[in-house]
C-alpha cells in the first residue's frame, strides 16, 4: 500500500518508490493516487478519495475524473465520496441519474463509485 507521510522516513521513501508503477502520466503531468495497492505481479488497485461538505455535485465531478485518469493505468478503481447530508442533494443512490452513471463507470473503465453520506453531527470532528 502507498501512502504519504512526511514524518516516517522509511515510509516517504517507499512511497517515492512507488510512483514508477502507481502514477498516471497524462499531457506531461502525474496524477497519484490517494490510496494504491499492488496486488502481485502487475495488479494494482487505486483509490480515489473526496469529501465534500456542500458542494456534493462538484466534487463529484472532480472524484469521477480522477477515477478515469486512473482507470488508464489501474485495472481496479475505487472512487469513494463522503458527503455531509446538506452536500447530498442531487448525489444519491436512488437518483436515477447517479445510478445510470454508476453503471457506466463500472462497465466502460471498471470504477466502482460509492458515496457514503456523513451525519450533519460530524461536521466538525
């Protein structure tokens, strides 16, 4: 697993490591990854991670597009977005809308997106 820490030594230079096989290169730019798993010989796993406290829509849309940029390097995308409720309108489970592109993620670049709606009461924890 990959992670930044700046105050682990060991682990900032593993992390360094890492960036050959888990960056996406893209228009001359790397793209890393919140959370990157090498499973074996050349299987990978990414996570993509937002939160939004009121704006769910546009941090939707900005967790879908690093998704994709992962997608092109990572058989296996996770596109998590924790949303407070007041964020959550418009961003939901049941919003045909939201289904529809849930399915298309998963079949067209293989992005399992899953929002997970965070109580009002732990806005500030």
């Amino acid at each position: 697993m990959r992670w930044n820490s700046s105050a682990d030594v060991e682990g900032g230079r593993a992390w360094r490591k890492t960036k050959e096989w888990a960056d996406v290169n893209v228009l001359g730019r790397k793209h890393s990854g919140d959370i990157v798993l090498r499973l074996g010989k050349g299987a990978t796993l990414r996570c993509e991670v937002k939160w939004a406290r009121e704006r769910g829509t546009s941090a939707l849309q900005s967790l879908v597009g690093q998704a994709i940029l992962s997608s092109l390097r990572h058989p296996v995308t996770f596109a998590v977005l924790f949303l407070q409720e007041q964020a959550a309108k418009g961003v939901h489970k049941e919003n045909p809308d939201f289904i529809l592109l849930q399915n298309e993620l998963l079949r067209c670049h293989n992005i399992f997106l899953i929002v997970i709606v965070v109580s009002a009461g732990l806005k500030d924890q």
